[in-house]
C-alpha cells in the first residue's frame, strides 16, 4: 500500500461519515462505468491496461449487483462486508499496475484505488445496524 494510500485512509477514518447507502451505490456504479469507459480508451494501445480496467469494472459491478443496499439486485451481501471488499479493491487498484507492468495506464488504477479508498472512508456502513436497533426499541416499547 502506498504512502498516499495510507495518509487517505488516516485521513477519511477522522472524517465524519457523510456518504449515505444510496450515494454509495450511485458513486460505485459510476466507478465500474468509468472502468468500462477506460476499457474502451485503452483498447488500441495498451491491452494488459484495458483487460484490467474491465476485470475491474466487472467486478465492481458484481459487487454491487450483490449488495445488500439501494441499487443492489441480488442482495446477497450486507453493506458492512461490501466495505472491506472496497477496501480490499483499493489496495488491489494500488498494486495491479505493477502486477500487470504497465507504464503510463498505471496512473489510472492508482487514481481509482484512492477514490475507492476515499470513498469507503467517507462512507457510514453502520447506518443499518442504527436503524435496525432504533425500530426494535420501538417495537419492543409498543408492545410493553
């Protein structure tokens, strides 16, 4: 993990969290649009870039689909656990340049990688449980 990487993530923990669900969903799905939009302009001239920008696109989609939050089809997985799997893809973001021994595309999966990262930092995964414990309070003071 880089150093900016790192200074992003100490930075959005102390950060207060104001990216909703729904807004989380919203911005992740541009971001896979976005993997598939470079998909398309790294074609010609860098093909290992555009393989990995669409592995990646595929699998922020997939993520989502899977997600358990406003936008999500399947709803398979909670919102806590899609956090660690954003956290897990920015750290990947930040390595695949070099995995994938790219020059100049590389600049793009760094970019990405502290988007996600900023994103995942700003973001309250624990709305859920709030809301959960506050309707059981209720439920449980109606019927008493």
């Amino acid at each position: 993990m880089t150093l900016v990487d790192t200074g992003v993530r100490a930075l959005a923990n102390k950060l207060p969290k104001v990216i909703s669900p729904r807004t989380h969903a919203i911005i992740d799905y541009a971001t896979a649009g976005s993997f598939f939009v470079a998909t398309a302009l790294f074609w010609k001239r860098h093909k290992r870039a555009a393989l990995g920008t669409l592995a990646c696109g595929l699998a922020g989609t997939t993520v989502a689909m899977l997600t358990d939050y406003p936008g999500g089809v399947f709803k398979v997985m909670d919102f806590p656990t899609h956090g660690r799997v954003d956290v897990g893809m920015a750290a990947g973001l930040e390595a695949l340049p070099r995995f994938l021994g790219l020059g100049a595309p590389g600049w793009f999966f760094r970019a990405k990688g502290l988007a996600i990262a900023a994103t995942t930092g700003l973001t309250d995964f624990n709305v859920h449980e709030r809301t959960e414990s506050r309707g059981r309070s209720r439920r449980v003071q109606d019927i008493a």
